[in-house]
C-alpha cells in the first residue's frame, strides 16, 4: 500500500550531485508534518529521525530531521512510519482467502528462517 505510494523516499537525487528532486522534498515536508501531529510519539519539540544515521533511535529537531533526511536518507524499507505513530494495520494488504503471515520487513528479526519454517 505505502511503498508504491511512497517510492519518492529512495528517490532523492534528479542525477547524483545535481540535487534533490522536488518529490523527495515534498515528500519530507509530508513527513515531517505528519511526525509533528503525532505528539505522543515526540520527546517535547523533537521527532525520531529515521535518516540512516540516526535510524529512528534519535529524537531530534525538525529542522535537523530535514537536514539529516536530505543529507543521509531514509532507512531501508521504512514505508510505513511506526516509530512516528502511523498505525501498524494500515501497512497490512487484506486478503481475501486465508489468514496472512505478512510482516512489514523492517519489524522482522528472522528474515529467511521464518520462511523455511512454514509449511507450504
């Protein structure tokens, strides 16, 4: 749902060392305000930051966020913005047989041994 909605967030640069693009700007801005509206996941005025360097473990002023977005990147795979107070269920794709399995990548700890302990 989110990553194709959000793919600007691994599109930072028109051509690299020539700049940003305005989607990814935009895009950041977008995050930014939604971080801000979510004040039982901020530290007072400061947000977690999910730049590459900081990885959500830091809070700190938006302005910095802004910086730090620009400068380093999101995580990997960070679509759906859970240390900012986006709800967990709105990751999930419903379906419409069975139960699903399906675990957003950056919460799972086992990567390839869940898969071989499930019978297909």
């Amino acid at each position: 749902m989110y990553k194709e909605s959000r793919s600007w967030m691994y599109n930072r640069y028109v051509d690299i060392g020539r700049g940003l693009t305005q989607e990814f700007k935009d895009g950041v801005n977008e995050f930014v305000t939604f971080a801000l509206g979510q004040h039982q996941y901020m530290d007072g005025s400061k947000i977690r930051c999910p730049c590459m360097e900081c990885k959500n473990r830091k809070f700190v002023e938006s302005d910095e966020v802004y910086w730090h977005l620009y400068t380093h990147g999101f995580i990997d795979n960070y679509y759906n913005w859970i240390s900012q107070g986006e709800p967990l269920e709105s990751y999930f794709v419903p379906q419409t047989v069975g139960m699903s399995r399906y675990v957003p990548e950056e919460m799972s700890t086992w990567g390839n041994y869940e898969d071989m302990s499930w019978d297909q």
